[in-house]
C-alpha cells in the first residue's frame, strides 16, 4: 500500500519543509533486531547477568550457546583470579561470554585486558578493580567476544 499525503516536517530553530517525496507505509510487524556487533553483544550479557528477569529478551538472530561452567585459573596471567564461564551467547559469526572473576589473593587488583589470555576479539570488565579476597568487591564479570566457543578461545590455556 503507498500514501502520497505530502509531509510537513518542522525542525525546532529551523524552517518548515514540505516533503515531495512519495511516503510508502509497510504493514509488516516490527521485529526485534539487535546489531550483532561486540558493543550489541556485550550489552546484552551484562543484561542477562544483572537485570530482572522480566526485562530480559534475546533478539531474534541471538541464541543461548552452551558454556561448560568449570572454574579456571588460566583465564588472567600475572595474578590469582578464579575465572568461571557463566553464560554465552552466539549471534553469526560472535560469541560473547559472560566470565565470573573471583580474586582469590590477599591485595586489591587492578584488571588490565592485556593479561587475558586466550583469542578475544574484544574483552569488558564490569569493574575492572577488584579488592581483596573475601571482601565484598572481590567478584565481577568479564565480557569476551571471540569467534567461536569460550574452550576453543581459550586454545588449550
């Protein structure tokens, strides 16, 4: 279906214009698409980590990928962080994982994305300072972006 009403388009500070151009209106329903680029992804894994859950939603093209919870130590180099994959999430050719970081010494630690071991295209720390074992910000996330799983990313670390 095509409406040619003429448009009328009124800028605050500007002039009015009116629009010569046909305007053609589609009856298609609204989908929810998400970019699947690593700002998109990395969004919607702190999301899943720290909204309600009735605010959650996966976009359409974005789906669970499974994620092999099991705590390591060769995630960070240079100090003592417990890392475990929480979740994942798989959208073309990207897969972000959303990591749990535990420091597990006795100082604060200052996170540095350049200590990650493994073939990230892009890493976010939550909060990228942690204190001590055993205070209460001793835990926050990591958000990795790679090419495929968290195991095959992390190359045998």
């Amino acid at each position: 279906v095509s409406d040619t009403t003429r448009i009328e388009v009124s800028v605050p500070g500007g002039q009015t214009e009116a629009s010569s151009q046909p305007v053609t209106t589609a009856k298609s329903p609204v989908v929810d698409q998400v970019n699947v680029d690593p700002v998109a992804l990395t969004r919607l894994a702190a999301q899943h980590l720290y909204a309600p859950a009735r605010l959650l939603q996966l976009p359409d093209g974005v789906y669970p990928s499974p994620v092999r919870q099991q705590a390591t130590t060769q995630l960070y180099q240079g100090a003592a962080l417990e890392a475990t994959p929480v979740m994942a999430w798989r959208a073309s050719e990207l897969t972000v994982t959303a990591v749990k970081l535990v420091n597990v010494t006795g100082h604060d630690l200052i996170l540095d994305p350049r200590n990650l071991r493994g073939h990230w295209q892009t890493a976010t720390f939550q909060h990228n300072v942690l204190l001590p074992q055993g205070s209460p910000r001793d835990t926050t996330a990591v958000y990795l972006i790679s090419s495929g799983s968290f195991q095959e990313a992390m190359g045998g670390y």
